[in-house]
C-alpha cells in the first residue's frame, strides 16, 4: 500500500443517529463536515479517497432515482476497489458503516481509526520503496554510463531519505540536519547535530556505550550502512532506545 496509487475509503455515520443534545440538521452537518474534513486532509497529501458523503446530494436531488439503499450498495461496491478504509469517528453508531467495517474485514482491507496513523503507514511504504531503489541503483557498476545516468535520481532519492530520517527523529534531536555529497563516489547521506556533538564532548560520564548516529540508522536499515556517515554525532544510552523507536517506526516495524 504506497500513498501514490492507494485509494482510500471513509467510512462514518451520515445519516442522523439521534445524538444527545444535537438536533437532526445539526448532526447531519457535523457528519458531513468530519467526511469532507478528512477527504480535503488525503488529497492535500496526494491520496486518493472514495467518500460515500458525495452521494447525499445525489439523494437530494434525485430522491425517486436514486435512494439510501442504492447509495448504500453503491458505497460497499466501491469499497470493494479500495486498498485501505478509515473509519471516522462515530462510525459504530452507524448501521451502514458497521456494515462497510464488516465488508472491509471479510475482504481483508485494513482499516484505520486515525488520519495520521493512515498516513503515516502510507508514508512507510514510500520510504522502503525510495530506499530499494536507492540500494538498486547505487549498487551498480560506478564506471557504467547506466550508473552515470542514474546519478541525478540516486541524488533525489538519497534526499529523500535523508529528510525522511531527520523528520522521524528531529523532536529528540531538535537541530538535526543532513548533506547529500553528491559529488563523492559513491554518493552518501551525512548527519550533522551541533547539540548533540556537543554533549558528548562535554560528558563527564563514561562513553563507552555511547554510539554514533549512522550506526543506530545502519541497525535498523542495513540497506544504507554503506552510503550514510555522521559529524560525531554520538548518542547517548538514554536516547538510544528512542532513537531506534522512532527509526523502526519509519521502516514500518511495531
């Protein structure tokens, strides 16, 4: 599932369900509003969304031609075409979502509870991917003129995952930045932290756990052990651990 051809479906309560202190025209709105939130949210990120809620207007202006059964056997039908669902809040109180959760599972779609979480798997997958095909291309013959004409693609992917790398850890590392020195063969990605360094020249402790950066990259993507490097970034024991939380996290691990 990668976020450039996966296609999303919303599943949620529409129609109103009787909510306490919420009056019909009130919860429909509400409804609506938390379907077309999510779906402007995926498309803003380049994703693909099914979104049942478009077929209200149908129902509105067509109610003879068109009704909430045939909207419904629209909606499981499309779900049939989708690679993931996200279940939106509310959703258990809808008949008709409970069904499409159902249909979801029997067909074997994941299902999402939350939008960042969604996107974030989907993020995954495009990370492997830029890291297999960085691993491909730069592992080919360096005096090849395939190899020569793949460095401009071998630079933008090695790009990639340094910003990806640096995104998944800069709340622990708050300075952290990347170069890729494209111009050295064979291209590497090099980490720097101005902080980080910093605390382990000023340690007083002992530093024989400490451990530098590239290798706590290395560890979790063995793929990129050869092409990264670091500014003597050495991480602490206590920062380890989150580290490489937050880096199996970006390769998809639980």
């Amino acid at each position: 599932m990668k976020k450039k051809n996966a296609l999303v479906f919303l599943l949620g309560p529409i129609t109103p369900t009787g909510r306490i202190g919420m009056s019909p025209v009130w919860e429909l709105v509400s409804n609506l509003r938390q379907f077309f939130t999510a779906e402007a949210a995926l498309i803003n990120e380049g994703v693909a969304v099914v979104n049942p809620a478009n077929d209200i207007f149908a129902l509105l202006i067509g109610q003879d031609r068109f009704s909430e059964k045939m909207a419904k056997e629209k909606s499981l039908d499309k779900l049939s075409h989708c690679d993931v669902a996200l279940a939106l809040p509310g959703w258990e109180r809808s008949e008709g979502a409970r069904t499409e959760k159902e249909k979801a599972d029997e067909l074997k779609i994941p299902v999402f509870y939350n939008l960042t979480l969604l996107l974030e798997s989907l993020k995954v997958d495009d990370m492997m991917d830029d890291i297999s095909e960085f691993a491909l291309l730069i592992g080919q013959d360096r005096f090849s003129e395939k190899y020569v004409n793949s460095r401009e693609k071998i630079v933008s992917l090695a790009q990639k995952i340094g910003e990806a790398i640096c995104g998944a850890v800069r709340d622990i590392i708050p300075d952290i930045e990347y170069r890729v020195f494209y111009q050295e063969n064979p291209t590497s990605i090099w980490f720097k932290s101005k902080e980080t360094r910093c605390q382990f020249e000023d340690t007083t402790e002992s530093i024989s756990s400490w451990e530098p950066f590239w290798s706590l990259i290395s560890k979790v993507f063995p793929e990129l052990e050869d092409y990264i490097a670091d500014d003597l970034m050495y991480i602490s024991p206590e920062m380890q651990e989150k580290i490489i939380r937050r880096l199996e996290a970006l390769r998809g691990k639980k």
